[in-house]
C-alpha cells in the first residue's frame, strides 16, 4: 500500500507531460514599446523581452490563456490584455504588434512536422504597422510574395537550399524599400522571415529571419 501515492505522483507527472504537448514562444514586434514581461494566466512565462527578440519556446497545455503584457517590472496596466486560445499538438509564436497605444497580440501558427522536402520552405509575415502591402523579390525580379499586407501571412515557398537576398518593394512597384542580403538557408527546415519596425521613422524598417526547427 505505501507504493500508491507514488505511483499516483507518476501517473500525475506522466498525464501532465501528455498534456504539454503544445509549444508556444513569444515576438517583441512593437517598434516603439519598451522591454517587456509577459504572463500567462497571471504567471510571468517571459522576463525582460526586447523589441525585435523571441523568446524560446515554451511547452504548455492546450486551452485558453489570458496573456498580459507589461513593461518590465511592472504588474499594473498591462499594455496588453487579451485571450489566446492554444489548441492540442500545436506551436504557435504570439506576436505583440502594432505601435503603442494601439498595440495587440497577433497568434502565428507554425508547424508541427519536420520539413522533409530536401529543400528550404520559406513564408514571409507582415508586421511593419506604418509599412504598406509589400512584394518580396530576388534580385533579378523574381517575385517570391506578391501584395503581402499588414498582418497577413504568405504561404510557404519551397526553394532550393542556399544564399539568398531578398528585396521589399511597395506592391505593384520596382522601388526597394529593404534589402535583405546574405540569407542562408538550409535544406530540411521551415524559416519566417518577419518585416518589423517604421518605414517613415524610427526604428527603420528591417527583416527578422527565424527558423522553425522540427
């Protein structure tokens, strides 16, 4: 009999690593925000996250989550409050976007299996607030994604492993905005390339590349 609270404590451990089965990492994305801290159901998950960082990622239950964000230190008015709901087997990156006072948290869904296509598979996701929709080209005027606007996700590309630069035009134009030079990509694995920052003040205008391991 003295076996049967430790075997509880086991099926209890067992049963919570079965319901962490979903992963969760967060994106600064507010160009002119401070650092911040941000809790989950009232449980600080991120300390002290920069404008332009990721956190790492963080495995959670499904289910919904009140999310606030705070400057850091501080655990009154939260600049965000808002409601995230994390279904089961799944990753999500929880954006924080927009410029302050008007600032919101945007869910990003990822995948959840590893990219086994021998190539690279890259999307591109527009945060820039003040930016308008946008091409993404090669330079020689290949288009990879054509009239992305603000908060929208263009699918995933499928392109040989390799260098690459990248060049963001106002749609339906040939003016480059940004160039993103020296982008390497490597076979077997998911990127997201994010536009963040101000197109017509500062913090510039630029492109955050994050990998997607599986």
């Amino acid at each position: 009999m003295y076996y049967y609270p430790y075997a509880n404590m086991l099926a209890q451990c067992y049963m919570m690593q079965q319901q962490m089965n979903s992963r969760i990492r967060v994106l600064h994305a507010v160009p002119n925000a401070p650092a911040v801290d941000v809790y989950a159901n009232d449980n600080l998950i991120v300390r002290n996250l920069a404008y332009k960082e990721m956190s790492p990622y963080l495995p959670v239950p499904s289910g919904n989550y009140n999310i606030k964000i705070y400057p850091t230190g501080e655990t009154t008015n939260p600049v965000i409050d808002s409601s995230v709901y994390i279904p089961e087997n799944s990753v999500f990156n929880i954006a924080a976007i927009g410029e302050l006072p008007d600032i919101s948290l945007y869910p990003i869904q990822e995948p959840t299996s590893a990219n086994k296509t021998g190539m690279a598979c890259i999307r591109f996701i527009h945060l820039s607030p003040d930016a308008p929709p946008v091409d993404i080209k090669l330079p020689d005027g290949t288009i990879v994604f054509s009239n992305v606007p603000f908060k929208s996700i263009a699918n995933y590309t499928c392109v040989p492993s390799g260098t690459y630069t990248f060049r963001v035009n106002p749609a339906g134009t040939d003016n480059v905005v940004l160039t993103v030079p020296d982008v390497k990509l490597n076979p077997n694995t998911f990127y997201t390339v994010y536009a963040v920052g101000l197109v017509g003040d500062k913090p510039n205008l630029e492109a955050l590349l994050a990998a997607e391991p599986r």
